[in-house]
C-alpha cells in the first residue's frame, strides 16, 4: 500500500527539495531527496528534480511508499510470553532504518527496504506496547549477523533489559568463521575501541573499554571456526577484535575479511534471568545453511 499527499506550493520561487523538507520536517532532507529521485514525488504530474524551482500554485504529489514485507515476524519468533519476544534474526535483515528520524516518527520506518522495525509496526505481537521507544529494541545486530534478538513488549521490561545490558547480566555466545588458523584454544582481547577519528570503528587507546573471550570450536587449513563471548556490548566489538587480533570474520569487507556470501557471524545463545520471575532462561539457534555450507566448503 501507499500513502499518497498533495500539497499546493504558494510562494515567489523555491527548491522542490526545500519546500518538502520545510512543509514535512520530520522526515530528513536526505530522505525526500531520495524519494524525489525514484521517482515517489511530481509536479503537475511530472518527475522532477530535487532543485526544480515550484512556481505559484504547483501542486507536489508525494507518494509515501509502505514496505511491502516480505518476511512474516511470527515466522521469525522462537519464544514469546506477555513481556518479550525473541527473535532468529535472518542475515541480510537492518534491525532499522539507517536514519534515526523513524525513532521520533515511526512511518518513516515503512520507506525504504524491509526492517525489523517495520515487521514488528506493521504487524505488533499480542500485548504489544503502542508507542513504546524503538519499537522495544533492548539490543542490535549488524545487517548481515544473524541469530537470536531479544525485543521487550512494554516500556518496563525494557527498561530492565537495557539496565541487564549495561551490567553485564546478559550472556551472549556467537560463532564466526574467520580468516586463517588461530593457535590459542582460547583467549581474552582487552582492547578499547571507538570511532575516534569520525571513520570506521576500530581499535584504539583513545577508544572505550572492550572485552571479548574467545575458544577455538575447530580449525582447517586456512580457516577457524569460534566460539565469541562478548563481555562489553560496543558496536562492531567482535569483528573489530577478530581483525585486530589478525584473524577477521570471513566476509567482513570492512574489516578485510576474505570474500563470502555474507558475513560470518551468528548470534547463537543469550542466557540471562529473566528480569520478573528471575528464573534463568537461555534462548539458543543453530547458525543457518548459508553458515554451515560455508564452513563445510572451506579449505
């Protein structure tokens, strides 16, 4: 479906691009900019570009387009009770929009490709609390990660469950195939990491704290496969520290990891109590086909 609006230009002269982003401020002038150029905007009924000058009474049709889902969320749900879902996030999903402006007007979650967030607003699970903040995102995977996510229901479980983060009362185990044959069973990396220049993420004395535990599951000729526990949650921590240790996940481009399908990293476990009943619970998934093939095909 689409959402389609009209607006009337009255005025002297200004940018097509310009007067959308003054009239429509909670969408960022980027993103009209780029709905301009696919083609979602007209004037009179024409295609324009972002800097055609509108002229008195130009009428701008926006068509705002929804994302059409091709991925069902109760599909995608391993466990659920009144206060939290938790979810096998597929490779190749964003959790949300690269823009923030969804955050404060959650529509803008629908333009562009399919999200985790749009899943979950265009189709809530039972209980679900209207308006909560980020959807009740408590944590994040990077696009091509897969495995287990946890998502709260209510504003309260979030609360505990970001809190359960930034104590490290949160248990999370992943595996990752990575580049050439590391010689330690295991290990601990202790290295600060940021973005401290305004580029990529990477290790650095002037970055934050780091810490992530490391065992060797299996080894071949030119690869290893791991067992990652991550102690700190910093963005881009296991991959900066694979790198940096000198063995980068297979299919990491940015981190020059060789080449593959897809990133090779999965969120396998998160074993935490449970922040009502206190009891423990530990959510586990298996790594996916893509994962395991490149594993059985590597040297």
């Amino acid at each position: 479906m689409s959402n389609k609006e009209t607006l009337t230009f009255s005025g002297t002269s200004a940018r097509l691009d310009l007067f959308l982003s003054e009239n429509k401020p909670d969408y960022s002038r980027g993103l009209i900019q780029n709905l301009i150029k696919q083609g979602k905007v007209t004037v009179n009924g024409k295609e324009r570009k972002p800097a055609w000058p509108l002229a008195e009474g130009d009428n701008v049709e926006i068509e705002w387009p929804s994302v059409e889902n091709k991925t069902g969320l109760k599909d995608l749900i391993i466990f659920e009770d009144k206060n939290m879902f938790v979810i096998n996030k597929p490779s190749g999903m964003l959790v949300h929009p690269q823009s923030p402006v969804w955050e404060e007007n959650p529509a803008a979650a629908f333009i562009g490709e399919e999200t985790l967030v749009s899943l979950i607003l265009a189709n809530p699970p039972k209980n679900f609390e209207k308006g909560i903040t980020r959807a009740g995102l408590v944590h994040r995977l990077d696009k091509d990660t897969s495995g287990v996510m946890i998502i709260a229901k209510n504003s309260k479980t979030q609360d505990a469950m970001v809190e359960m983060f930034a104590n490290r009362e949160m248990h999370k185990t992943y595996e990752a195939i990575v580049c050439g044959v590391v010689p330690d069973d295991k290990g601990i990396i202790n290295v600060p990491i940021g973005r401290v220049t305004g580029g990529k993420i990477k290790a650095s004395e002037l970055g934050r704290e780091a810490v992530t535990e490391y065992s060797v599951l299996q080894r071949k000729e030119t690869v290893s496969l791991m067992k990652l526990h991550p102690v700190t949650g910093r963005t881009n921590q296991l991959r900066v520290h694979m790198s940096w240790l000198g063995y980068p996940v297979l299919g990491d481009w940015l981190y020059k990891g060789a080449t593959a399908p897809r990133l090779m990293l999965h969120s396998k476990s998160a074993e935490f109590e449970h922040p009502f009943t206190s009891k423990p619970v530990k959510f586990t998934v298996a790594p996916p086909k893509d994962f395991k093939d490149s594993w059985k095909n590597a040297k």
